[in-house]
C-alpha cells in the first residue's frame, strides 16, 4: 500500500516561511536546528577568532579588556549552549524517528515549541551585544563575580537566557525519552535499537535530571542581582560556593549531553565504513549508561582548588578517574570495529577517526584532571582549556561534522563532495591540532586561562602564536565546510536512498524522506535490521548479499485506517515568542516601567499561546 | 603519519620546554618541596599517558592501514559482533593502571594538604579586586601592628609558609607555579596553602598571578614572590616596620598635603613625623603604601615601579590598567578601580617624590 496524500488526512504546505513557522514535521525541525546551530557557529567562531588574535602577541590591545570578557564569555555560551547542543537535536529530531521506524515525535507541538525557545533565548542572548552589553562573569557565572555588579544587565542576561534555554532542552529532552520509549517500530526491542538512539536516551535522562538543578541557581542568581536575595553573599552568610556545586552538578553531565550524541554517530558510522557490525554493541550502550550515572558524581572535580576537604576531593578523584573505564571500553571497542573490516575512507569515515585520535588525547588529559595534586596546578589554566577543546572541538565537533558528511544525502537527497571534504578534514585536523596542542603547554607553563593580556619574558609567546595560526586554519576549513554543503545542496551528485549501503532504518526509506517517514512501518528482527535484509551471513561468518528472491518481501506493518499526520500549528512559535518575551522583561526589570511593560507584553502572548494550543485538534478535520 | 608525528612533535616540544630555564612562571620549573612532589606525580601520569596514547594510537593506525579496502579486495569481511573475553579485559586493564595511578595520587594529596609543622611562617593572603594584600600576623612592631604588604611577599628559603588566605570581594586564585598548586581564595572562607621554597632558590623572584576569573582586570592581577635568606628576610622585615618618614621639605611635603586629602580615602600609610610618634593614617581599602617606594612593581605587578610609570598612574590609572572606579561604593566596601583625580603635573610629581621615597 502506498500512502497518498489523502491518507495523510491533511497535507501540510512545504514552501514558503509560513509553512516553516508553522511546522512540526520532525526532519524540518532538525533542519531548522541545523541551520540555527551553524549560523552561531560562524557568531561563536568569529568570537574566538578575535579572542585568539588579541592572545597572538603579549599584551595586545586589539580588544579592550571589557571586550575580551564579554567576548570569550559569550564564545564559551554560544558554543555550549547554541552550537553544540542544538546540532545534536538537529541530528536527534531528524533521525531518531527514522532509525526507530516511527513517523513522527511523541509530541510533535512540544516538539516546535523546544525549538523556537531555543532560537528565542538565543536571540535574546545575542542580542545583549547591542541591548546593555554582554555577559562578562564566563560561562560559569561564579558567584559572587555574576551578583556583584548590579548596575549592568550583563548578567541578568545569562541567569535569564541560560534558564530559558534549560526550559527548551527539558521540553526537547521528555519528547525524546517518551518516543523512543513509546513508538519503536514493532520489534525493535531496547536491545536493537542503534547505538545513536540509546546514547539519545542517556543525554535526554542527564538533561531532564541535571537542569532542574541548575534552573534552582540560576533563579538564586537572578534573585540575588534583582531583589536582594544574598544566596551568595558571604558578608550575609551566604555561601559563594553553593553556586559552584549547583552550576558543576549540572554542568558535568552536561559536559557528556554534549559529547555521548556524537559517540552514537561516530557508532553508526564506524559500521558502515568497516563494513561489519558494532564491535560489542551491549559493552557500548552499557558503558554509555554507565559514563551516565557516574556522570552525576563527579562535579566537584571541577572544585579540587575551592577549598574542600581532602576526603572529599579524593572520592571526587577517584570517582574522576572511574569514568575514565567506560570511556577507555567505548575507544577499544570502535578500534575493534574497525578491526577486520575493510575500511573505506570517505568523509564521514575521516571525520569518525579524527573524532578517536582526537577524544583519545581528550580523554587521556581528563584523567590527569583526576589526579588531584596535579589538577590544582592544571585548573584555571590553558591546560584545561586544550582539555576541554580536545573533548568537545576534536571530539564532538569532529562527531558532528562526520555526522553532517554522513546523513547529508538523506536530507537533501545529494551526495556532498568527497574531494572537498578530504580538503575540510586535513585542514581542520591540522589547524585543530595547532591551535589547542600548544594550549597544553601554556597552562603548565603558568598560563591561566580567562586572561585579556599577557606580559612578555613568561615563555608564552611561540605557542600563543601557534594557536592563533591554527584558530584560523579551523575557520578555512569551516569555509571549505559550509561551501560544500552549499555546493552540494544545490548540485550534488545525487544520493539515492542507500548511498553508504547503510546499516539503519533511515536508509530504507527515500532521500529527503517523505513527511510520514515510511510508507509501511517495518517489522524488526535484528540489530542492524535493515542490513540482514539486504545481506545474509555464510559459513564463515560472512556477509553475501541476498538476491531479490532470497530477500523477499521485508516483513511491514498493515496499517488499516491510513497514515495519519499531526497538523501544522503556529501556537508553538507563539507560545514560546510569549515566554522569551517575559524573560526579556526580567532582564530588564530593574529598570521599572520598560521591564515591567515587556513583561506584560510577554504574559499576553504566552497566555495566546498557551491556551490556543490547548484548544486546538491535534489533527485538523481532513473531509 | 601525521596523526603521530604532531603529538610526538608535541609531547618532544614539551620536555624542550619543561627543561629551559626562561619559564619563570611554570609548573615544571618546581622550586618548592610542594611543587617538587605535585611535579613528580605530574611525570609518573604523564609518561603513564604517553604510553597508554602511544599504545591505542598504534592500534589506530594499524588497523587503518591494515585493514583498509585494497582494490580489487571484493570480499565481505568477517562478522564480528564482538569478544566478551577482550572486552572485559580491556575493562580490566584500565582499572588496574588507574588504581595504579591511584595510590601516589592519594599520598601525595594527604601530604600537601596536612597542617603545617614545627617552626613555620604565618602570612595571612587577602584577594582584592585586583591586587593581593598579605599580612604578616607574627610579625609586629612595637605597636602590635602586623607587617603589611601588597602585590609581593617575601618567605624565608628552606621554611615552610602557612598561607592563610580569604577574600573581601569575589573568589580569586592564589598560584605561583613554581612554588605550588593553585588554591582559591573564597570570600566568607579561609583556605590554607603551605610552600617550603628550597633553600637554593634563595635570592629568587618567583612570579604568580590571580588564576579564577574575576572580573575586568581579572589578567592584571599579578605579585611577585621573593624567597630570601634568613639574613635578608630579617632585614627585609625589619625595614617594613618601620614607619615612613613625614617629609618635611618640598616637594615630598606638598606631595603628602595632597596624599592625607586625597590617598587616605583609600590608602592606608604608617607614618611618622620629626620627633613625634608612628600612627596609621587613611583607609585600608586599597593596597598600604608606607614602604611603596620599596617594592618592584605598580598596579600589581604589571609595571615596573619607576617615578615615569607611576606618574602615568597617577595621572589616569585606568588607562595603565582597567578599572571602572564609577562603580565604587566605598561605603559598601565595593572598590573597583582607582579614580583620576584629576591632578596637575606640578601635584602629581610631588606625590611621584612622596611614595618613591618611601622605601
């Protein structure tokens, strides 16, 4: 049975801006996602371009030093909190309804609500470079540095922007758990569901879990700045420190919600270019689960110099360097992939293994962080900053650019171009290496991080010089990026469904797919299911591929009232303009009348919104 | 190739580094018993490091380079789905390399942060925005007065110090690479610190700087650490009692009519007129400045002190270094910034004279 558009009850418009605005399809969603991640991407990238050509020479004067912290501030927000982060929900909504063989999200409405706060917080963030000036106190906002000037808005724009944010990623997170909880095709137990769906399930729970924590100090933060609350006061009893545990409680897991996304892609490629099953698909997904509960204990590893007890600082270390096991097996097992198989090199591929080198290193680091005699000399210092990048520059962008190189064809239905691509990766692996090896150097050698300038004589220059050079061979490898996925949008060679001879369900359907997803919902049998319907396994344990007779006909789902889709709606995108709006007025309420306004405004809109959402059909009468 | 050739280039760079002796700043460059330990563990972790990346590397490669597709390679590879054996091996290994690790991490941690013993010195630290005040409780002049200093300390060679250190505005980080970790200094908090430089870096500046963010000059937050003989510390001390002189001819003189109307706001001096007895006369907002011409650096170690840099200071100090002494609220306590006053070449050389005399 082919579904015809009458079967879709409502056919949702797919041209112009309305129908964007409008709607809740899940793979326009994640394109949306995808396009905003990337545009904040270049915002966020040229911020560390100036950073990085203030930091060439010592003692630069490029930037003043009010510029510099509100610029590396903002550089560390936009690419925690609107780069990485939405790229993985870009890949989430697109692709984990495809791989689980579902036809939509649980909560499709939820779903464009998520994704419209979240361009909304960041536009009101942005938009502090010309409204009041930006976030000067890091991405951490340590209190009492974020509570103590109250004269300027700077951080109220980060206690309101990150909390907004934080809603957007809790609404995202629930529609993730609930479908894959609730709509897996019939058969694909937990145990068959790719490795990308399962680290989906870890970083959504590390979400729903951590935010709320956070959420609590940053409302302790707007509070303190807005209506004398002296949470972090310490001349009042109020203790800067708290600040410190509630941030790291949730800013460790979240640390994994930005990388284990990119460890489920890099173990859906890694198959497919080696051309046999994930080496040890349930020591994976475990130790993913498990990299999830340690996760939530290890947060004041990021205090070890704060002034806690020994006792306590050695249970954090250890407990540091036991998540480094989960970790080590994942590593071992993508080598064990690889192992046997015969590897081909395409882009995605090159990407994959760049992201092992890479994570590798910022692995191995992570763990000299755990050694806490030693991190009391590496904290605060250039060293962690190499750290950190190798983890979430060598690894998670290098995840996520192998993932775009991968799944390109099915959003767009074009192949990118491999020469291009082999360009972008050698550029970007060369120019990364560059820029954050010598990092690792400045900080033992006493360089501390956050610093505007630096004098001269301390040893610094040669490296800080090499790190500047390499910042920009990352930002042409990021033009070499985006001009082949402009290219190959418009003329890319063209994919068809199965281009990669693909492991997961997404390749069984057409590229782009269509908005159902799937003309018939298929019946699983296997890991991998969509591989043991093209090929079967002989004596030797290799694969042969099956004839179209020894196929058969796949085993789908008999559906007999027709494909039934969710109607676009603009509730959400009103819903959520209302409640960024009432954020915009906190940010400004201490300047009375102008505060106040907008926030009335914002309580109007969000009171359309809401109720309009709730009275609406779900799906819209077809006949 | 390149893949190893750029870490090992690395890591050789690195070992290059940590050998030269123009790093006054570095960790690896240890002149203290604390930072000696904590850089011993560093080395065992690191070559451990070296190792295990070499190792997983190497696997890396070979199987790229081994296992790659040949042309004219048409077979399907094995299926492997995986080796339960291998896998809780490679489980295993791990664990047991970092209880390794484990262990001399766990020693030298109790180790560095146990009480001071025996015959030590005391210093109290106090973190400012942007300048670092140390305060010596065990040595006191004849009015009972401790020894008050900013923006460097002296500590005797081969003797522990005792830091004790607090804040009275934001959280700051006390470091000084070559003498020992980093520890913050958390207003509301006291936290402790100990260093026992060796006794042949006697006659050293050792450099350190304000490692947690805090706030716009955040980077020109620097001191100087002065590890002494016992003979010169004594004298050091000794001269840092004493209160300074109130000058009686110009143009010190007219200088200190300007100092007790204007610096006192802030500034705190020991002074002493002809014949008369020592008194305390300003504000301890800002940085002491009784021995001011005694110490190598303005603004908190970013210039040296020369009667040219600290007239520039004088005449626009956020210009030398950023500060925003618009917001200050001296009545809360809240200082951010020094202000221009304002003042004419003529008064600013006066006052140039009056603190560079003070020695």
């Amino acid at each position: 049975m082919t579904a015809s558009n009458e079967d879709l009850g409502y056919t949702p418009s797919t041209k112009g801006l309305w129908s964007w605005i409008t709607t809740i399809d899940h793979k326009r969603i994640g394109i949306l996602y995808a396009v905003s991640s990337l545009v904040f991407f270049i915002v966020g990238g040229l911020e560390a371009l100036l950073i990085r050509t203030q930091l060439a020479t010592p003692n630069g004067t490029v930037l003043s030093a009010d510029a510099y912290n509100q610029l590396f501030t903002m550089h560390g927000l936009t690419m925690v909190f609107a780069v990485i982060m939405p790229i993985a929900a870009a890949f989430q909504n697109y692709f984990i309804p495809l791989m689980i063989g579902a036809r939509d999200v649980a909560f499709p409405r939820l779903n464009a609500f998520a994704y419209w706060l979240f361009l909304f917080s960041v536009l009101l963030l942005t938009s502090s470079f010309f409204l009041g000036g930006s976030p000067d106190g890091a991405w951490v906002g340590y209190a009492p540095l974020s509570t103590q000037i109250q004269e300027y808005v700077r951080m109220d724009y980060y206690s309101i922007g990150a909390q907004l944010l934080g809603f957007a990623s809790l609404a995202g997170s629930i529609n993730f758990v609930a479908t894959i909880f609730t709509m897996r095709a019939p058969g694909m137990t937990l145990m068959r569901m790719p490795v990308f769906v399962w680290m989906t399930v870890v970083s959504s729970f590390l979400l729903i879990f951590s935010l709320p924590v956070i959420g609590v100090g940053l409302w302790q933060i707007f509070i303190d700045r807005n209506l004398g609350g002296l949470f972090y006061e310490a001349q009042a009893a109020g203790d800067p420190l708290l600040w410190q545990h509630l941030f790291w409680i949730f800013g460790h897991p979240e640390v994994y919600v930005l990388i284990l996304p990119a460890f489920g892609i890099v173990s859906e490629i890694l198959p497919v270019f080696s051309r046999k099953p994930l080496f040890g698909y349930s020591f994976v997904v475990f130790s993913g689960i498990a990299i999830g509960f340690l996760g939530f204990g290890v947060w004041a590893h990021h205090m070890f110099t704060a002034g806690m007890g020994p006792v306590a600082e050695a249970g954090f270390g250890l407990a540091t360097m036991l998540i480094a096991i989960p970790t080590g097996v994942k590593i071992f097992n993508w080598i064990g992939t690889m192992w046997g198989g015969r590897l081909t090199f395409s882009a995605p591929m090159l990407f994959t293994i760049g992201f092992i080198a890479m994570f590798l290193i910022g692995g191995i680091s992570g763990v000299t962080h755990a050694v806490v005699p030693a991190n009391t000399q590496q904290h605060d210092s250039y060293y962690v900053v190499a750290h950190f990048h190798y983890v979430l520059f060598g690894g998670a962008v290098f995840g996520y650019v192998a993932g775009a190189y991968y799944w390109f064809p099915k959003w767009t239905g074009r192949m990118m171009s491999e020469t291009i691509g082999k360009w972008n990766f050698w550029i970007m692996f060369i120019g990364f290496n560059l820029t954050f090896a010598p990092q690792h150097i400045l900080g033992l050698d006493g360089m501390p991080r956050r610093t505007y300038r630096y004098a001269d004589g301390m040893g610094w220059d040669v490296w800080n010089l090499m790190s500047t050079v390499g910042a920009f061979l990352i930002a042409l490898s990021f033009l070499f990026f985006i001009y082949n996925l402009i290219a190959s949008y418009r003329n890319g060679k063209v994919a068809g469904n199965d281009p990669w001879d693909g492991r997961t369900l997404e390749w069984s359907t057409t590229s782009p797919p269509p908005v159902h997803n799937f003309d018939e919902i298929p019946v699983v049998h296997h890991l991998d299911d969509f591989w043991y319907r093209k090929y079967g396994v002989d004596e030797e344990g290799r694969s042969v591929k099956l004839t179209a007779e020894q196929a058969g006909k796949p085993d789908v789902v008999v559906e007999e009232h027709g494909i039934h889709m969710p109607s676009p709606s603009f509730y959400p995108i009103v819903a959520s303009a209302g409640i960024a709006t009432l954020g915009a007025g906190l940010v400004f309420i201490s300047s009375g009348p102008i505060g106040f306004g907008v926030l009335g405004v914002g309580a109007v809109v969000t009171l359309w919104g809401v109720v309009g959402w709730a009275a609406e059909p779900a799906t819209r009468e077809a006949h | 190739m390149l893949r190893i050739a750029i870490p090992i280039l690395v890591f050789g760079a690195l070992f290059a580094a940590s050998c030269s002796s123009d790093l006054p700043q570095s960790s690896l460059n240890p002149r203290s018993v604390e930072a000696g330990r904590i850089d011993q563990l560093w080395s065992l972790v690191l070559w451990i490091s070296v190792a295990v990346f070499v190792v997983v590397e190497t696997a890396l490669v070979y199987a790229i380079v081994r296992f790659r597709k040949r042309p004219g390679d048409e077979d399907e590879p094995k299926q492997v789905h995986g080796n339960t054996r291998l896998e809780i091996a490679w489980t295993i290994v791990p664990a047991l390399i970092l209880a390794f690790v484990a262990v001399p991490t766990m020693v030298t941690l109790s180790e560095l942060r146990s009480p001071a013993e025996g015959d030590f010195l005391r210093v109290e630290v106090i973190g400012h925005q942007w300048w670092w005040e140390f305060r010596y409780p065990d040595i006191i002049d004849s009015e009972g007065r401790p020894l008050t200093t900013a923006n460097e300390m002296h500590i005797p060679a081969g003797m522990t110090t005792e830091l004790q250190m607090t804040s009275v505005d934001v959280i700051h980080s006390f470091w000084v690479p070559s003498l020992s970790g980093k520890r913050d200094v958390v207003p509301g908090r006291e936290t402790y610190l100990k260093i026992t430089p060796d006794a042949d870096v006697a006659g050293q500046m050792i450099p350190g700087q304000c490692a947690e963010y805090c706030g716009l000059a955040h980077a020109d937050m620097r001191f100087r650490v002065y590890v002494d003989s016992d003979d010169t510390f004594d004298t050091w001390t000794a001269a840092q009692l004493e209160p300074s002189p109130i000058p009686s001819s110009d143009p010190a003189a007219a200088g200190y009519e300007t100092f007790t109307q204007l610096c006192t706001t802030c500034h705190q001096a020991n002074v002493v007129g002809p014949g008369g007895s020592s008194e305390v006369i300003g504000a301890a907002l800002g940085p002491d400045l009784t021995h001011f011409g005694s110490r190598s650096t303005i603004g908190a170690g970013i210039e040296e002190n020369t009667a040219e840099h600290l007239a520039e200071w004088i005449a626009d100090p956020a210009s030398v270094k950023p500060m925003t002494p618009e917001l200050n609220d001296i009545g809360a306590g809240r200082i951010l910034g020094m202000p221009d006053y304002g003042l004419d070449e003529r008064q600013i050389a006066e006052l140039v004279s009056l603190l560079e005399g003070w020695k």
